[in-house]
C-alpha cells in the first residue's frame, strides 16, 4: 500500500474546504442572541437622598461558540436618559467576553462588567459599573 505523503495530504485537506466538505463544528448551548436587561440605579450605591441615577439599560449580546461579543453605542433620546443600541459606528465599543459550558458567563462593555451564569434561555448577570452591583436578567431572543 502506497501513501499519499504530505503534499497529497494537503491536496486533499484544501480539496475538502474548497469543496465544504469539512464538517461544521456544533452550535454551543447558549450560542444566539441575547438581552441583558439592568435595572435602574443610584448612582452611590445606598444614597436614597440623592436624586442622580443611573437609568435601566437593555445591552443586546451575540453568543457564538462561547464567546460573548457585540458593537454597542450609547444613543441621547429627547428625554436625556441613553439608549443602548447595536452598532458599528465610530463611536460604538466592543462588547467582549466568554461562556463557561457550566453557563458561567464574564463579559465588558466600556465601564461595565458582568459574571453570571445563563440556564436554557435565560440566566442572572451582576452587571458593575459607575451605580455599582446591579443584578440583571439576561433573556435568549427567540427569532
């Protein structure tokens, strides 16, 4: 029996991706898209006579093969209060970060940090930014 060497092997090896037939690796258990829904908070964490805060944000997330990732821009509204919108301007900031296969999940946006662990569809995120530990709800969007 004669074998093919190395330049046959890698003949073939380009073969089999020019042709796709390189079989495609498995979604993950959290791989979509997602929402990290984080409540409103005072912007010193306990001071309840202070009227400064931190509004609710909704932070859209990808989740492809355990890794967390989005363009997010903070867009002024009529009302002041910012919304956080997907987008891949100038002025947009990457989102970064990973997923355990237990569901632990660490991810950042600008001054914002997450850890948490995602179930199924759903999970809890305590999300650290200028108002503190703020527990968040992340949801799966079914499309």
């Amino acid at each position: 029996m004669r074998s093919i060497g190395f330049f046959g092997a890698s003949a073939l090896a380009l073969t089999l991706l020019a042709s796709g037939a390189v079989p495609a690796l498995a979604a993950g258990p959290f791989d979509g898209s997602w929402v990290i829904d984080v409540p409103a908070g005072r912007l010193k964490p306990g001071d309840y006579t202070s009227s400064a805060s931190c509004p609710a944000l909704r932070l859209p997330v990808e989740i492809r093969d355990s890794k967390v990732t989005g363009q997010l821009t903070r867009s002024p509204t009529a009302v002041g209060t910012p919304v956080i919108e997907p987008g891949g301007g100038r002025l947009s900031a990457p989102v970064t970060g990973t997923v355990q296969a237990d569901g632990s999940v660490v991810a950042q946006w600008e001054n914002y940090h997450a850890a948490g662990k995602l179930v199924g569809d759903g999970g809890e995120v305590t999300v650290q930014g200028e108002c503190g530990p703020r527990v968040s709800k992340a949801t799966r969007v079914k499309n």
